[in-house]
C-alpha cells in the first residue's frame, strides 16, 4: 500500500469513526461511541503512517538531488546540476506537505 493510500484510508476512517461515534451519542449507544472514538483514532493512526513514510520518501529525494546538484557543480555539467537541485527542491516540499 502506498504512503498516499494510507493517508486517504486513515482519512476515511477517521471520517467513518466520527459519524459513528456521533450516532452513538445521539442514540446514547455508549459502546457505539466508543467503537467509533476508537476507528477515529485507527484512522489517525494510519494517516499519519502514510505522512511519515512521504516525509521519509522526501529526505531521500531531497539529499539525491543535493549529492547530483553538487557532482554537476564539481564536473561542470549545468544540466546535472539543475536536475539535482530540482529534485532536491521536490524532496524538500514533499516533506513540507506532510508534516
């Protein structure tokens, strides 16, 4: 499962956990809202699983693209150089966008 996967599946649930955990107080269903509080909380979990991996995924993209950015400095290769600053400049937003 991919890391945006799971960012969109803890989101659901989260979702999914609130409107049943909503009904269970407006039922006064204590055990129905305890099993939605509880898919709530999975949800933020699984969430937060996927942001770790992307900001993960982000570090390495962004020191890649450091380590060719610098090599295309070093053998004077503009375009090496620019393809690794993109890169790095893609690792550091991916980051930025999961916190």
């Amino acid at each position: 499962m991919s890391n945006q996967s799971k960012k969109s599946e803890g989101v659901a649930e989260q979702v999914g956990g609130k409107i049943k955990s909503t009904v269970g107080k407006v039922l006064g269903n204590e055990r129905m809202q305890a099993e939605g509080d509880a898919k709530q909380l999975k949800g933020e979990a699984r969430e937060e699983a996927g942001k770790a991996g992307e900001r993960t995924k982000g570090k390495v993209e962004e020191v890649v693209g450091a380590v060719k950015n610098r090599v295309g400095h070093v053998i004077d290769d503009e375009k090496m150089a620019a393809e690794g600053k993109a890169k790095e400049l893609e690792g550091e937003a991916r980051q930025k966008a999961n916190k």
